[in-house]
C-alpha cells in the first residue's frame, strides 16, 4: 500500500481544525482535525486507530478513544476510515484487528502476517534512536536514508516532560527542542528511558490512570532524583484535566528535591516570542540556582 502522511503542523493545519473541531477542544486535538482535512483529498482510506490501552494497566484519553467516531460524524466528505481497536489486554484481539485490516484491504493472512513482522523490526529500530535523544521526525528520517548518526551531547542536561504530540510538534511549540539545543541543552525525555526504568513505581501514588499521564509521571520522578539532570521543562496542553493534575504532582517533587521546573502551557494563541523568553530566562537562571555561578567584583 502506498502510505500517504499529512504535511507538517503548519498555521493552515491549525487553522482547519479549529474550523471543524468543537470549540473546548485541546489544541492536540484541533490539530488532529486538521491534519484529517489534509489529508481527506489524498487517500482512499484514513487510518485512525482506536488505542484502548497499553501494557495492560493504563488507559488513553476519552478524547482519543472516541477519534474514529468524531472524525466520521463530524467532518464530511471524508474517505473510509480504517479503525482498529488496539488493547495490549488481549493479544487475541489485537491479531483479529490486524486480521480486520487485511481483509478491508484485501490482503492475505500471509501478507498481513508478514507485514506486522516488519513492522515489530522497524519499531524496535525506531525506538532505540528515540534513545539516543533523536525526535520521531528525525527517526524517520533516519531510518529511511540509512544514514548513521552521531551521538547528541551538550553542556547542560535538562528533562523535557509533557505528552507526544506536544513535545514533538515544532509548530505548537515553537520549535522548542531546535530552541534548546541552540542553547547547547542536551535533552532528556521518557523516550530516552529504557522501558524498565519507566516501568518502576518510584513515587508513593497509585498509578495515573491515564497512559501519557503515568509515563510522565514515572519519567519525571526518575529525572528530579537524577542527580545529572539540572532542571526540568513540562509542556502541557491548555484546559486538560490530566495534564494540570500531573503539573501538580511534579511542582510539589521538584520543590522538594530542590530541582528547577519550568511549565510551558501550549493553546492556539501562543506566541513564538514569549515561549522562547521564558525558555532562554529558564536556562540562564538554572547556574544561580545551583549556586555555581559567580558574579565578578
């Protein structure tokens, strides 16, 4: 199959989507909406999965869930929509999705077997260099030139919190990662974890009953008491509930373990300009607040 993406985030994007998406909705989800308008005239079929769950314990957002049903009832003239349902809870009924899948495209058990195998080998090639500190655009890239890469460093190691499609998303960000390693930052983030560290309970709370939330959550608990890492960045997206609990959580741990913290609320009227005034006061303040720097007499 011919796999068609829509464009980068961009200010047409944005713009679509909050044309079609409801008004409360948070900003990843206009941009999901607009991202589907893109795209609508390019394909044959969208493919929208619905993500019940993952690794068994936590579930993804209400909103997320019920994408399939608010695209296809809520934009018209769009193509099919391809849905499966995705829960880790049962490996039964994640192979009948893929099963689902072959057969509204017409494709063999075989070719679908051989498909997902292929997929697991690019995933696990994908995921180590989202390790090594490089963004899913710069995976992709990567993996499709083939070229080796270098190691990323910098002179200062600052954990950068928050869901996916806010960390990674240079439009509603304000190209916030390109920002810091302009800054000379190395980046930390739960993708740079090894999954057995994320998966250690090292805060005294029940899990987050949310997927992203709990990831932050552990990433972030591991980061304060991470005597290498100086400060830490939240990006969270404005009017989520979870979002503004999980921010909560991690004021209160990094007040205790002495270790800076910067929020950064992302909505569709940020402006380059204060993001990046705060991130670079941010950085410059970080020295005074380990006592390192000295001020000439």
């Amino acid at each position: 199959m011919e796999v068609v993406v829509s464009e980068e985030t961009n200010k047409k994007v944005l713009d679509e989507g909050i044309k079609e998406a409801v008004t409360d909705a948070c900003i990843p989800l206009k941009i999901f909406y607009g991202h589907v308008v893109n795209l609508a005239s390019k394909v044959d079929f969208l493919f929208i999965p619905r993500i019940i769950n993952w690794e068994n314990t936590s579930n993804f957002c209400p909103k997320f869930l019920g994408l399939p049903d608010m695209i296809r009832h809520g934009i018209k003239g769009i193509p099919p929509i391809i849905s499966p349902r995705i829960s880790t809870k049962s490996l039964r009924a994640s192979w009948r999705s893929i099963e689902n899948i072959a057969r509204t495209l017409n494709v063999s058990k075989f070719k679908a077997i051989h498909a997902y195998r292929r997929g697991l080998t690019a995933i696990s090639k994908y995921k180590e260099l989202l390790r090594d500190g490089w963004t899913p655009l710069e995976a992709e890239q990567i993996l499709a030139s083939g070229n080796s890469t270098q190691k990323l460093e910098g002179k200062m190691n600052i954990a950068l919190l928050g869901y996916p499609y806010a960390l990674y998303d240079s439009y509603i960000n304000s190209n916030l990662i390109s920002q810091l390693r302009g800054l000379d930052v190395k980046i930390h983030t739960a993708d740079t974890l090894p999954v057995q560290k994320l998966k250690r309970n090292i805060y005294d709370r029940k899990d987050a009953f949310w997927h992203y939330s709990d990831s932050v959550l552990r990433a972030g608990m591991h980061f304060i008491q991470d005597s290498n890492i100086e400060g830490l960045i939240h990006v969270t997206a404005f009017g989520c509930g979870p979002d503004f609990l999980v921010n909560k959580i991690l004021e209160i741990e990094a007040k205790e373990h002495s270790k800076p913290l910067l929020t950064l609320s992302l909505d569709d009227k940020n402006g380059d300009s204060g993001i990046i005034t705060r991130l670079e006061s941010f950085i410059n303040m970080i020295p005074f607040a380990k006592g390192t720097h000295r001020i000439a007499h």
